[in-house]
C-alpha cells in the first residue's frame, strides 16, 4: 500500500515537472507571454499540498535541470531559485495549514533569499553585477537621448537633466528597499494566481484579508522613528553608510504607509457603497499623483496610531 503511495506520488510529481517545463518554456521563448511565469510555482504548490515538501524539491530542481538543457545552464539557476523557492514555501505553508499573512511572509522572505542567491551566483559565475549593467545601460541610454534632442536643437532644460541623473544615483541607493518590495510583490501576485488555480482544483488556500481590512501593527511607527533616530545617531557618530541606510528605511516604510493609507480610503469608499471598479480607479489617480500619494502615506502614518477604521466606523470593509 505505502509503495503504491509512493508510486503515484512519484507519477504525480514527473506531471507537474513537465508541466512546470512547459510553462518556464513559454515564458523564455514567447516575450508576450511571459507573465505565465507567474503559473510556474503553482505544479509544485499542488505537488507539495498534497505529497509533502520532499515531492516539491524533486520537482524544482527536476524543473530547473530539464530547463536549463533544453536553454541554457544560467537559466536552470533562474528557474530553481526565482520560481522554485516561491512555489516551495508557498506549498509548505498551504501543507502545513497556515494562515495566509503567516504563508506571504514566509513566501516573501523566501523570495528575497532566492534573489540574493541568483543575484550572487551570476555576479560570480559572468564576473559583473547585472543590476549594475542594466542601470549602466539605462545611463548610456539617457545620454544618447540628450545628445539627440540636442543634435536637433532642442536642448533639455538642466533642471530636468540633474533631476533624471539623480534618479539614477538614488535607485543605486535604494536598490536593497526596491529588492525588499519586489520580493513582497513577487510573492503576493504569486499568491493570489496560485489561490485562483488551487481552487478550481479543490484545494483550499486560505484567502487574503479583504484590502480595506489591510492593517500593519500598531508599533510599525514606534518602530519607524526607532530605526530613522538609531540612523541618524550612526551618522552623528560617524558611522559609514547612514544616509544610504536611511534611504532605504523611508523607501520602504513609505510604501508601506502609503499602501495603508490607500487601504483606508477604500474602507470608507465602501461604507459609502461606491462601485468597486470606481474605486479601483480612485486608488490609481492617488497613486499616480504626488500630492494625493503624500497625504495617503500620511492617512497611512496616522491610521498606525489611531485606527481610523476602528473609531469611525464598526463594519469591516470590502
């Protein structure tokens, strides 16, 4: 009986290889369809739900060995470390029943490792920073457009021009809170795809909270200005890297903020009963518009401390 188990577990798991094969395929050789690289995880989340974490590491590296002969060895690295560790802890947690912040988590940092790793391993294997030359070439590229429009006579004004070439050294800054939120957004459209297909397969995952009940805890601000007073204090004593550092922490707690705040207007919207394809718009007017997105990140800030939601109103959102 056990080795019957084991037989099908096995047959199982060589199905959801080829079929992850299929799908990272499609997504290397069809640009158009390369958001189907977001179905990837979802053969090994299935394989893992119902065999256990064993099955759903055989089928990742399986996945990332077929694919990288079929391409290239650099793309079996990409396949095993970018796709296979979200589909491997997101299996984990639906396996073991946890709770979906608890998975998003897990998944999220997962996620961040794997980019760390993939990041490390073709910086040592090609000898540069990929990163480093894609920002390399967005440079040259800004450059050639200057000297194109000045070729025809139409000089960029300089403000515009030290406003673009900062925005280059600030994202060089940043880089480790835009990796951080990648991860996080990674991980949650990852989610929410494998939840739309586990369902049609009968298998349960727990859902998301409803986005007008997204709320960070209520220390996160306590927290905040703990951790932008430590880097000041570094920089005041001489510590290298605080602005760098700092950059980061309000990067990434702006986004955060900001994201509640968004959250908090679409609470209210919905005790009003707006249409929830008006409110989706809303949501983009803000996040397109600097004014409005400041004052949404500043709702946010203040919904931290004081709970809007909880003081004005009894009835949760939609």
């Amino acid at each position: 009986m056990v080795k019957d188990s084991n037989v099908k577990a096995l047959a199982n798991t060589a199905m959801a290889t080829a079929l992850s094969v299929i799908i990272a395929i499609i997504g290397l050789f069809v640009p158009v369809l390369s958001l189907a690289s977001l179905l990837w995880p979802v053969p090994v989340i299935v394989i893992v739900k119902r065999y256990g974490l064993k099955y759903g590491v055989y089928s990742t590296i399986a996945s990332g060995l077929i694919v990288g002969m079929i391409s290239e060895p650099i793309y079996a690295a990409y396949v095993i470390l970018a796709y296979g560790a979200l589909g491997l802890s997101i299996g984990y947690g639906v396996h073991k029943s946890y709770e979906a912040g608890r998975i998003l988590t897990i998944t999220s940092v997962a996620s961040l490792v794997s980019k760390l790793l993939l990041l490390y391993s073709v910086t040592r294997i090609m000898g540069v920073n990929p990163i480093e030359i894609q920002l390399e070439a967005m440079e040259k590229g800004l450059e050639l457009s200057m000297e194109f429009y000045s070729g025809m006579g139409l000089d960029m004004p300089e403000n515009i021009r030290e406003t673009l070439v900062s925005s280059f050294e600030l994202l060089r800054i940043t880089l480790p809170a835009l990796l951080i939120l990648v991860a996080l957004l990674d991980s949650f459209l990852n989610y929410t795809v494998a939840k739309i297909v586990l369902k049609r397969l009968g298998l349960h995952m727990d859902a998301l909270p409803p986005f007008g009940e997204w709320r960070t805890p209520s220390n996160l601000s306590i927290g905040f200005l703990l951790l932008v007073g430590l880097t000041l204090a570094g920089g005041y004593f001489g510590l290298s890297n605080t602005e760098v550092i700092l950059g980061n922490i309000l990067l990434l707690f702006q986004m955060v903020f900001l994201v509640q705040g968004i959250s908090v207007a679409y609470f209210f919207l919905s005790q009003r009963g707006l249409n929830k394809a008006f409110k989706i718009l809303l949501i983009v007017i803000v996040m397109f518009n600097q004014l409005l997105a400041m004052a949404a990140m500043f709702v946010g800030l203040l919904d931290v401390m004081f709970d809007f939601r909880k003081r004005f109103s009894q009835n949760s959102g939609s």
